[in-house]
C-alpha cells in the first residue's frame, strides 16, 4: 500500500509542477527572442540601414514587451511550488 502511495504522490508532483515548468520555458524562449531582435535592430542602426527614429519605436516597443514577460516570469517563480 505504501509503494502505491508513493506512485500516486510522485504523479500528484508531477502534474503540479509540470504546467509551471512549461510555462518558465516558453517565457524564457520568448524573452530570448525579444532580446536577439533588439541585437539586431542595433546592428541594422549601426550599419544605417534604419533610422534612429524606427529604431527607438522599436526598441521602445520590444524592451516593454521584455519587461512584461520578465514580470510574468519573476510572478511564475514566487508562485511556483
């Protein structure tokens, strides 16, 4: 009785920590996307293939949708387990 004890709280864990553990993931894959675009758009400004003008829009706009996913990943840490 104890070794299925053991059995269904192993699958209660891991139930219960996977969704949030996926959740970490895709967040972190999209701030690392975010960040390579803003790599790039800095590159394209150095080598002037964009104004200065497009490249603060899109800056602005990619470092604020950064900060949301970062504050949703910082949520997800202090709710986890």
């Amino acid at each position: 009785m104890a070794e299925l004890y053991k059995i269904v709280l192993n699958e209660a864990w891991h139930s219960q920590t996977a969704h949030p553990l996926d959740d970490r993931k895709q967040l972190l894959k999209q701030i690392k996307e975010l960040e390579d675009k803003l790599s790039y758009i800095r590159d394209l400004l150095s080598s002037k293939q964009i104004d200065p003008e497009d490249f603060r829009e899109m800056k602005s706009d990619y470092s604020s949708k950064v900060e949301k996913l970062k504050a949703k990943l910082s949520g997800l840490s202090h709710n986890d387990i």
